[in-house]
C-alpha cells in the first residue's frame, strides 16, 4: 500500500539539483516529502488504506503531470492489494493519460504490463492479448526480461483460455528460454504455472500437477533479503501453494500418490492460516487471500467426501475477493462447472450471499471460513 515515507521523500529532495527533475519531484510527492503532497505534516505515516489513497488523489489531482501519472499508477496498485480490479483498472487508465513520448518507454511499459494483468485477474482474453502484445514491445526493447516473462505467461494463459493451445505452447518455450538466459523472481513465480497449465491441457496431468508442486516449492523456499525466518508470509509464497493445491483439487483424479501430494500443498497452507487471518490491512493482499480460499475450497469440494456448506462460501468469498485467475486451473467458469457437479447450484447461491456482505463483513467472513475450512477434511473422494 502506499503511505508516507519520509526517510525515502528526504533523500530525494535534498539535493536541489535532482528535486527539479520531473520524476524525483513526482516521487517525493507522492512519498509526502514536499510541498507537491499537500497539506500533510511532516512525521505522519498513514495505515489506513483510505486515507492513503485520499492523500495519493490529491497528488493525482494536483495538476503537475509526471506525479500525477505516478499518483494515479500507485492508486491502482494499491486498489488491486485492495481486491477491487475493476477500481485499479480505472486508475491505471487515469495514469496511462498522463504519460508523454517524451518520458521514455519505461513508465508506459511499466503500467501496460500492469494493465494486462488486471485484465488478466477479470478474465478478459481479448484485453490480455492485446495490452500484453504492447507491454512485450517496450520490455523487450529496454531488456526487461523478467517483466516479459510474467507478461508472456500471462498471455499464453489467455490463450489457453480461449483454445490456442499450439499459441500457448509457444508463448512458454519463448518463456522459458527468456528465463533461463535472464532469471529473475517474477519469471520463477509465473512461469511455472503458465507450464503446468500448458502440460494439463495437453493432456500430461501427472507432468503438469508435478511442475505446479516443483514450483511451489522453489517459491516457498524464497526469502526476502535479511528475512531468514520460515514463519515469515511472502504474496508469492501463498500464491504458488495455493494454485497448486486449486490445480491438484480439478485435476487430480483418483491417483493415491497425486491425492497425497495434494494433501501436503493443503498442509502447507493451513499451517499459515493463523498468520494469514492476523494480517490486517494495508498489510493485507486480498486477492491472495481470496486465492487460498478458492483453493482451500475447490479442495473441500472436490476431494471431501463429504463437503461442509462453507467450501462453497469460500469460493464465493475468494471471487468477491478478486483473486487471481489468469491460469485456467482458477478459471471462474470451469470452477462453477466443477463445484455444480458435486452441489449443484451451491456456488450461484454462495456468490449471492457474499455480495450483499460490505467489505469489512467479507473480510471478517474471509477469515472465519478459512478457519473452518483449515481443519481436518472428511476421506478424499474416490
């Protein structure tokens, strides 16, 4: 989220020379340290997502263009932690207004890459195509590697999504090499999942489940720089378990040794719940939040015996969260499909029920479900 940080604004303005360059002055505005932020005092830090974005809108709002751009650019990412896609896709447009050929390519890369995965998150194919194909332009001419291979994965997802297996598949292998010749954090995070889903829907499940827990793996071990401790909760660490274990959930079948793994991926995430559930905003991811729900859930209703009513809830909770679902294994319809063979409807009343919840009823609700749901599950489905 984005709040004052005076340390960062101070370096930036005090030398007079870089204060008047267009985007240090953009930055410090937009990290409260000078006179571009407005009103605000000097030592006050801002934890409170809505006052954040109120202080980021007046910069936004403010007339100089560069830190408006940024300003608007900050507020859709603060938006989409928010869980609210269609509001970030909005501020992103905002920003996108504000960008000039004269500011380089960077800044327009940047947020094209940004917009595609938004539409990504809302499923909209055509819109991932299309802005992704722009972003790679400009990324791969400024040799943004690991930016091209999260966008790229992003688009060959898409094109699964819409059939293109063959497009898909090379969309990956040109992935692939990008990140074996430029690795970075962001081409270990995403390409894994743009390969299993390649694998499954080639029809080589045991491969493609095999490479989503290869990745969660690799993931789950990452540390932050200084962070050596386990107990510590990474977005991206949550996000490889969980659409591994949502993959295992639609795909796993009957096999005991793949039923098992799935188990261990479920045991890794319910060991974070208490952490996840103590995570407050602005700290709070909540589209992640809604993708361990979703996970949790598929698995509840698809592997339980018996399913327990909150496995639909949670679902449904997880889609009001704004999860990420630019793989196909999280694809909303295939999950209303999946979960109507086993509850028929459940869902489609699920998701009514949450949508009349205001945000802090479905964030309180978020929490009380992914408790019930951490618990022991009834014998896996044969």
């Amino acid at each position: 989220m984005c709040s004052s940080d005076l340390p960062s604004a101070q370096v930036l303005v005090r030398d007079a020379a870089l204060a008047e360059a267009p985007v240090p002055r953009a930055l410090a505005a937009t990290l409260g340290g000078s006179s571009l932020a407005g009103s605000s005092s000097a030592g006050s830090t801002e934890a409170d997502p809505a006052a954040a974005e109120s202080r980021l809108l007046e910069v936004a709002q403010g007339g100089e263009r560069v830190a408006s751009g940024l300003a608007w650019q900050w507020i859709s990412h603060a938006r989409e932690n928010a869980g609210d896609l269609a509001g970030a896709l909005a501020a992103a447009e905002r920003s996108a207004q504000c960008w000039e050929d004269a500011d380089g390519p960077w800044a327009r890369a940047l947020l094209l890459a940004h917009v595609a995965g938004l539409h990504a998150q809302q499923g909209d194919t055509a819109a991932v195509a299309r802005v992704g194909a722009e972003a790679l332009e400009f990324l791969e001419l400024l040799g943004a590697y690991d930016d091209a291979v999260q966008v790229r994965t992003v688009m060959a997802c898409a094109a699964l999504l819409e059939g293109r297996l063959d497009d898909a598949a090379a969309m990956v292998a040109v992935a692939a090499e990008q990140a074996r010749r430029y690795p970075g954090l962001g081409s270990l995070i995403a390409l894994g999942p743009a390969q299993a889903e390649v694998a499954l829907a080639s029809g080589r499940v045991e491969e493609g489940l095999a490479i989503y827990r290869r990745t969660a793996d690799a993931v789950r071990s990452l540390r932050m720089p200084g962070s050596t401790s386990a107990a510590a909760l990474t977005p991206w660490e949550l996000f490889g378990d969980a659409v591994a274990l949502a993959a295992h959930a639609r795909h796993g079948g009957s096999d005991p040794s793949v039923l098992a793994a799935g188990e261990r991926l479920r045991a890794e995430l319910e060991r974070r719940v208490p952490i996840i559930v103590g995570v407050r905003e602005p700290d709070l991811d909540v589209p992640v939040l809604g993708l361990v729900l979703v996970a949790f859930g598929l698995w509840e209703l698809l592997r339980a015996s018996e399913p327990r009513p909150e496995a639909a809830i949670a679902v449904a909770l997880g889609r009001r969260c704004g999860y990420p679902r630019f793989t196909p294994s999280v694809d909303w319809g295939a999950i209303v499909e999946a979960g109507d063979q086993v509850l028929p409807g459940a869902l489609e009343g699920a998701v009514a029920q949450v949508e009349a919840l205001d945000r802090e009823e479905m964030l309180e609700r978020s929490r009380v479900a992914l408790v019930a749901l951490a618990g022991p599950v009834s014998r896996s489905r044969d």
